[in-house]
C-alpha cells in the first residue's frame, strides 16, 4: 500500500534527514551540546538521535497512519525549534566556531574537537541548524497538506 505522500513531501523529508545529519556532525565536533554516543553523558542531543526512526517512519509508514505518522514529525519539529530557541541557540553554535568557547554555562571551559577558531564555520554551523528548522517545518506543512488531501492527486485515495 502506497503510504500517500506527495512527490514534495518525500523531498523534503528526505532533504531533511540529510540536513539532519550535517547538524548532528556538527553538534558532536562543536562537543558542548553533544553527549552520548561521542560523550560519555547523556544528554538532549542523545534524545535527539530518535529523530531519525521518526523521520523514517514519517517517509516510508503505512498509509493508513498518516495521522500517526504526522503527529510524530511534528512532534520532533517542536523539539528542536525548542531547542533551537532554549537550549543552544544560533549564537551558541556560532560562538563555538568563531571564539572555540562554550557559551552554555554547563560545558564551560569545552572547546570544538577541531581546537580551531573559524567565523566561517560558525556562520555554516548556524546556516544548517536554520535550514534544519526551515525544512521541518516545510515537511510538517507539506505532510498535513497531503493528509487534507489538499495536494492534488495521490497514489492511493484510500490511504
């Protein structure tokens, strides 16, 4: 059974995983918002790791739940605009590239696994989590489109 998702929806949720890749490489060599498995401490950024089965399940569940499976990703779009805005803001991401500093005063003291000072880097590291937030917010959006059955035709009605 065809899971009914738009040609858009897949796309960017797919381009979603990627970026979501770049930004957990980045968390894990920034090292202050990082934690298990490249820390030994669990940690938000552990939690966030789930992203990826929801994400899964968001691109390939069945069908039948669609409603499940857009609850779930919005669910993880929440978490992380949250953290994005409470937790390790964009500043936060930069400073730890531009300055090789922590700002969050729990890592004080941590420097970037590269030992490196770079605005450039500060400036992708903060590029990528913006982008991030963008693309899952556009796949949430996307995905309740399908499921109002506001994008058109779909590979199975039924669904």
């Amino acid at each position: 059974m065809a899971n009914a998702l738009s040609l858009r929806s897949r796309a960017l949720i797919m381009t979603t995983i990627g970026v979501g890749f770049l930004h957990h490489l980045d968390h894990a060599l920034r090292v202050d918002h990082s934690g298990w498995p490249f820390r030994p401490d669990v940690t938000p950024f552990t939690y966030s790791l789930v992203a990826y089965p929801i994400l899964l399940f968001a691109l390939l569940g069945p069908g039948t739940w669609r409603w499940a499976r857009l609850a779930l990703l919005a669910g993880a779009t929440g978490f992380t605009l949250w953290a994005h805005t409470q937790v390790e803001t964009p500043w936060m991401q930069y400073v730890m590239w531009a300055e090789n500093r922590s700002l969050d005063p729990r890592t004080q003291g941590f420097q970037n696994a590269l030992c490196i000072q770079s605005p450039a880097l500060g400036w992708v590291a903060v590029a990528i989590s913006l982008t991030l937030n963008t693309l899952l917010s556009a796949s949430t959006l996307s995905m309740l489109w399908d499921n109002l059955g506001l994008s058109g035709k779909r590979k199975d009605a039924s669904a």
